[in-house]
C-alpha cells in the first residue's frame, strides 16, 4: 500500500535511490519565481513530488527515470499520502 518512505524524521534518513514514473508536470509560480512541479511514484506506489526551477523540457509524464533525492517531508494532499524530495538528481534516464 503506497505510504509515506522512512521515518517521522524522514530528512535524517538519508540519501535514497530509486525508479521513477513520472505521473505528472504542474508550473508553479513561487517566492523564488517559475519553476515545476514534479510527481513521480516509485516501484512501490508511493508519491514522491520534487519542486525545481530547472529547465527539463524532456522530462514528460510517462519518462522512467533512475533518481537520487533526500525526502525532507511527508505531507497529506487530498487523502493521499506525498513523499517531498529535495537533492534530487537524475542518474540515469
């Protein structure tokens, strides 16, 4: 069942590595200007959703990604449990 990944602490569990599907793209417009939002789900079905300001024009809903990120928090988004990740790299498309 998808869930939060780690602890109630999850920012001191440390650097994660895994497979992502990339469900969704939103824009955003935040205090520190444009950028996206990224949600991917993981092998397991949980949410993990990533804020960037960086141009990936090729990073499209349906792209497979191999990523490394820190989860700093879990939060609750209508009824559904999110991972969000910071430090995220991709490693392998």
């Amino acid at each position: 069942m998808p869930g939060y990944i780690g602890s109630d602490h999850p920012y001191k569990d440390g650097e994660r590595t895994a497979p992502l599907l990339l469900l969704s793209r939103a824009q955003y417009f935040g205090r520190c200007g444009p950028g996206s939002c990224f949600k991917f789900q993981d092998d397991r079905g949980n949410l993990i959703i990533w804020f960037s300001q960086k141009d990936l024009e090729w990073l499209i809903p349906g792209v497979r990604i191999l990523a490394k990120f820190v989860v700093k928090s879990h939060r609750e988004f209508n009824g559904s449990p999110e991972n969000h990740v910071n430090k995220f790299q991709v490693l392998k498309e």
